[in-house]
C-alpha cells in the first residue's frame, strides 16, 4: 500500500521486507535537487533508480557525447526527424534550466551521484528515447508531425516568460507531454505512447530492481501512472518493439507512385504526348520546387537547394529513397561539420537561430523540410495532373 510522508512529492511502499521510495521531481528544479539528496542520505538504499535511459545517462555523465554523432548514418538510418526532434526537446529543457540557474537534469545527476557514495547500485528505468519517439511517429500523421515541428520552434518563445514558481505546475506533467498537449487531443495514442506506455515501463522497472531498499527518482507527472500500474506485470519487450505499419502506410509507399505512374501513362494514353507532357511537367515542378524552397528555408547550401529539385521528383517515385536523404547528405558533403560545430551544439540549440547556424543541425533542418516539401508536392501535382486527363 502506497503511502505519503510529511513530503507529498515522497511516496513509500511496503512490500514484505523490501521498501521502496518515489520521489516526484521537476526536472529543472533546484529544491528536487536538494530533495532528492536528502531522501538518499536518509534512507541509505541499495538501489537508486533514476528516470533515464542508457542514451540519456551517458549525455548526462560524458559533456563530449555529441562529439561520437555519426550525422551520415542519422541521415542513412532514416533518424533525421528523431533527432532533431530530440534536440528541441532538450533546447526547451536547458533553456528553462538556464534561465533558472539550474543544470537540466540536474536532480538525475545527484541522485546518481549520492547514491554512487554510498555505493548503491544505479538502476536505468526509463525506455530508450530513440524506441519512445520511434513508436511515437509511428502512430501520427505527417500533418502532425508538422505541427510538432512547428510547436517545437514556437516553444522558444515561451521559455522567456517561465518564473520560478512556475516550476510547480511542471511537477504535474511530462516535458513531451507539454508540448505535445495539443496533438494529443486529436489523437490520443501519442499520450499512450509518451506516458501511459512509459509508466508502466517504469513501473515494472522499478518493482524488479534488486536490493532490500530502492529510492526511485522520476519526474512528478509519472507518479500517479506508477503508482497505478505498480501490481500489473508488464512484458517489457513488447514496449521495446516497433508496432507493425498501418496498412495504408503500405499504400503510401508503394501504391501512390505506382498510381503516379499509371496516371502518368494513361495520360499519354488518352491525351496523346501533349497531356502526357504536361502531367510530367506538373510533377516535376511541384515536386521539385516545394523540396527545393524547403532546402531554401533550412539555408541549405546552393548545390545542396539545386540536388533536391532535381532528386525530389524521382526520389518521390521510389519507396526506398528520400528527396531529403539526398540533399541532407549532398549538404554534409559541401559544409562538412568540424569539431567545433560538435562542440557547440549544446549551446547553439538554445536558440532558433543557433539551430540554423550549426551545421549539423542545419543538416537535420535540410533532411527536414526537404522531405516535407516534397511530400507536399506530391499532393499538389495530383489535383494538377487530373486536370490533363
């Protein structure tokens, strides 16, 4: 039985000769600090476990992670998006951080860093980020990731006008789940994935973790969803694996260029070389204009704008390939990122102008908007295409 001390953010649990403490944090709050510090000192545990997971550990212990970012094989492995993404979620964390005078993070730190001087164990218990966003994007719509996108870059103005005391309201919800508030009134699986599924995952976590007594650290808005998943089991491997595509992903992938491709045949079928001409024409156009105004607004580099006009068409016809993949890497190629763009990336994502000032993050916009632009195109160039047939 779950029970409160004079601490409403200290939760303890009694289960046979084991105990457990939850301790409730913010993750960009001084008094979590000391809160987190104080219950470790009091309780001596044998095991600590934190809201981390290993990717996450080592950027929090090693300051030079960044420098091991192979951004070549992001772009091949199709995590452009992932990546990005992950960088504006922590930019909004350090910035609050910063403006608080506080180390993002800052309470993982020392409940790591305590419990490793009283030489407990240290217990990972969150799930991997890269499988949270992985399953995220799964389930939404490219519409959805745009307003995702555009929500991220919005969020760097609304760092300015967080208070201190505004660190309480952020005990009571997850940093995604903040940001994606909006989306995840449209489609609820996201909020499944991002903290329902990540509660349990903890849950079992935490519950397995060896030693007589545990002190848990996890941000606040995960305690009550431990706390009610604590006496479910849960598989953790099917929270580990990617959920199988959607039927009409199938579609998407290999069914619209096909259709692409007979419509562009049936033209030349039924209107002769001139409909047919002017069905390519639309394609071309649309799909290599719209890619290329995306390199454009990333500040890609000229041959980098120029490859995706040209591979946006043709790439838009092949499910393997990306028009974004082919401008990303052509944009790696003609502004190699040095080590000081590694270096600086923790401080440059702090800004919306920093993100298009680096140049591995420039890489990440151009992989980005290209692909959205020529997804877009091909929207666009089919209404255009019909009226020649």
């Amino acid at each position: 039985m779950w029970t409160s001390t004079d601490n409403p953010m200290i939760h303890r649990l009694q289960e046979g000769q084991r105990t457990f403490y939850l301790v409730g944090t913010a993750h960009v709050s001084r008094e979590s600090v000391e809160l987190v510090e104080q219950v470790i000192q009091e309780t001596s545990p044998d095991t600590v476990c934190v809201e981390l997971c290993d990717s996450r550990y080592q950027a929090i212990r090693q300051k030079d992670h960044w420098q091991n970012t192979d951004i070549i094989k992001v772009i091949r492995e199709k995590k452009a998006f992932l990546l990005l993404s992950n960088l504006m979620l922590a930019s909004f964390q350090k910035r609050i951080a910063q403006k608080l005078e506080v180390t993002p993070g800052q309470e993982m730190l020392q409940a790591i860093q305590s419990g490793e001087a009283l030489g407990a164990r240290i217990h990972l218990a969150d799930r991997d980020i890269r499988i949270t966003l992985s399953r995220t994007w799964r389930v939404m719509r490219l519409w959805d990731k745009v307003k995702l996108l555009f929500q991220l870059v919005l969020s760097f103005g609304e760092v300015e006008d967080i208070r201190p005391e505004d660190i309480e309201s952020l005990k009571e919800k997850d940093i995604l789940e903040g940001l994606l508030s909006e989306i995840e009134k449209t489609l609820p699986a996201v909020r499944r994935i991002l903290i329902d599924e990540r509660d349990r995952y903890m849950a079992e976590k935490i519950r397995t973790a060896p030693g007589a007594t545990v002190v848990a650290v996890v941000g606040a808005g995960h305690v009550p969803g431990i706390r009610k998943y604590w006496s479910e089991p849960t598989d953790l491997s099917r929270l580990e694996a990617m959920p199988p595509k959607k039927k009409i992903a199938g579609f998407f992938k290999w069914g619209l260029p096909l259709s692409i491709l007979a419509l562009i045949a049936y033209g030349f079928f039924r209107g002769g070389s001139t409909a047919g001409t002017q069905m390519i024409t639309s394609w071309v156009l649309a799909n290599g204009i719209l890619a290329g105004l995306g390199a454009l607004l990333a500040f890609g580099h000229p041959l980098t704008i120029l490859s995706s006009v040209f591979a946006a068409p043709l790439t838009s016809l092949n499910p393997m390939i990306a028009a974004g993949w082919v401008s990303g890497l052509v944009e790696a190629f003609s502004r190699k990122p040095k080590v000081i763009d590694l270096e600086n990336l923790p401080r440059d994502i702090l800004s919306v102008r920093g993100f298009w000032r680096n140049k591995i993050t420039r890489i990440l916009l151009v992989v980005v908007f290209t692909n959205l632009g020529s997804s877009l195109g091909t929207f666009v160039a089919i209404p255009l295409m019909l009226k020649g047939v």
